[in-house]
C-alpha cells in the first residue's frame, strides 16, 4: 500500500482540542496511514499523552481503554466502514462499552 501524505478526519479534529491534561488515544489499521497520523503529533505540545496504535485493530484499542484511567472521557469512534457488517460492529462495541463506562 502507498504511505498517506496527509491524514485526514477526526485526528485532526482532537488535535485541534487537546488540552494539557488530556489523554488521547488513536488507533489506525493500516500501517502506512498510521505513520501519517503518527507525523501529526511529534511536535504537539502535549503529545507525551497521545498514544497511537499503528496498525492495529480500534475495536480492541476500544476495548483496552474503556474505561478510561481518568474515569471520565469521550469516544469517538470513525470506522472506515470498508466491511458489510461495519454499523452492526460500532452498534455492538458501544452498547457492550458504555456499560463499562458508567
């Protein structure tokens, strides 16, 4: 697969909103995409709190981090919805997780 110059979508969006405190976590299933999203944060000023999992499955990160140390958190999920069963799967991983959430 050919390396993304630029990584677009709701990476940047929660760069943008990062605050001092926070901690963020990312997960990218394909490799060459996870270098890119990788590049947006080497020189954000909190990126020792963001963690980027490359490549790897955002189910199981999901999963791993929820919930979260802080006891409190936002999710989003941004599936690439490249699979027939991808609604049912975020339907599925959000009723399973909230109920670990509360």
């Amino acid at each position: 697969p050919k390396s993304v110059g630029v990584y677009p979508g709701s990476a940047m969006i929660l760069r943008r909103l990062l605050r001092p405190a926070d901690r963020l976590v990312l997960s990218e299933l394909h490799p060459g995409e996870g270098d890119a999203l990788a590049s947006l944060f080497p020189k954000h000023p909190h990126h020792r709190r963001v963690y980027i999992h490359s490549p790897s499955d955002g189910y199981k990160v999901w999963k791993a981090h929820v919930p979260p140390l802080e006891r409190r958190g936002l999710v989003l999920c941004d599936p690439p919805y490249e699979k027939a069963t991808e609604f049912d799967d975020v339907l599925k991983a959000y009723t399973e997780h909230v109920k670990r959430f509360q």
